[in-house]
C-alpha cells in the first residue's frame, strides 16, 4: 500500500500518526494475502491478525469493526490502485481526443484489452479478492460491495464508455444511444473471457490462447459497433 493512496485508503485523516498508519497499512497487507486465500468466511480474526504478527486486540484497535472492517479496507484500497492502473492505460492507448486513424482501430482495442488483462496479472492479490467476492457474494456484507463496486468497476466502467463516446465522435464506432453497454459488451467480448477461463488468472491461459480471445473478441465487438 504505497504511495498518495495509503490514507485514503486506510479511511483515516491524514494527521494519523505515521506510526499507527504503518501498522494498519501493515495489517490490510498481510489480510489482503489472507483473504485472497481463504475468501472473506473462511478467514477468521485470528488468522488475520497470526498474519500480521499481532495480536487480536490490536487488530481491533486499529479496526473496531473487525473483519468486515479489514476486509472493507482492504477490498476499496486494492480497487483504487487497479482502478488507477486501468484507467492510465485507457488513457494512453484510447486518447478521445487523438482518434486512431481508422485502419488502426482494431489494433488499437486489442492492445486496451490485452492491457486490461495485464493489469490482472500485475494485481493478482486483488483479482484473487474478486474471485473470492464472486463465489461467496452472499456473506459478503451489502455495503462492502457497494463499496468495491464504487472504488473500482463502476469508474473504470464510466472512463472507458467516455473513451468509446469520443470514438463515436470520431466517427469510428456506433454505440447506439449507450456508450457504457458498448463497453461492456467490448470487455465481456475480450477481456473478460480471459479472466473467466483462467479463473482471475489463478489458472494463465497459454499465450496463443489469449491472442486468440483478444482478438476474436475485438472483431466480434467491432461487427457490432463499427460505424457504417
């Protein structure tokens, strides 16, 4: 947890004392690597704090709320840093104010879906979080969800249906009245299909395989949504 996000994500006002910050820092480290193991019931408090060389109670000194709390912490932090890195490659490879040029349209999406993949394999702790989310979505608390959602899915969602708007702008692509729908649709084709069969990445694809999703995926998108 390094950097501009560790008091934001931590919850906690910037005047916390470094010290305490680098023990709850410390803490939503070592849960992150136990929940990415155990799923969120699976894990109890006593695993969590054995893994961050505390006891109990100064687990709950420094998260009252115990595990919900960690987890919720831990969960938001870690879909900061992928929402960060997701949308800086969206950012780089689809620029809606710098069109590509049309013959590169196709190679352009296959290499934004080959990065959002990549981002899999660079987060994985957080992608095994996500796994564990899926398969045990009912004892997951509601507002954790909601909060993972906000944190992470929900802006990536939007900044990559703004990216797809300015290239209906340019005239390259239709996304028929509703540029979020299109980019799941451009995910779900490509991406998504690599981060299903490998299950998050627990089980990599061979590398043809996964140029095979990727770039099947992009041309199935673009049968739908190329413009004219």
């Amino acid at each position: 947890m390094a950097g501009s996000n560790d008091a934001r994500a931590e919850g906690v006002p910037p005047e916390i004392p470094p010290r305490k910050l680098a023990k709850r820092i410390a803490l939503a480290k070592a849960a992150c690597a136990v929940f990415g193991r155990e799923g969120y019931a699976r894990a109890s408090v006593d695993a969590l704090a054995a893994a961050a060389g505390v006891s109990t109670r100064t687990l709950y000194n420094h998260f009252p709320g115990g595990k919900a709390e960690l987890f919720a912490t831990v969960v938001t932090w870690t879909s900061a840093e992928v929402r960060d890195a997701q949308t800086a490659r969206l950012h780089a490879l689809l620029d809606p104010a710098r069109p590509p040029h049309p013959d590169n349209l196709e190679r352009d999406l296959t290499a934004l879906a080959r990065a959002m993949v990549g981002v899999m394999s660079e987060h994985s702790d957080h992608f095994a979080l996500v796994r564990h989310i899926h398969a045990e979505v009912g004892h997951v608390p509601a507002e954790v969800l909601e909060a993972w959602k906000d944190a992470g899915p929900r802006p990536v969602a939007a900044a990559l249906a703004e990216a797809l708007t300015g290239l209906a702008a340019a005239g390259l692509i239709d996304v028929h009245g509703d540029a979020e729908l299109a980019g799941a649709h451009l995910m779900a084709l490509s991406a998504h299909q690599i981060v299903q069969q490998s299950h998050y990445g627990l089980l990599p694809l061979p590398e043809e395989e996964n140029d095979r999703l990727l770039t099947g995926g992009v041309a199935a998108f673009l049968r739908a949504y190329r413009a004219g």
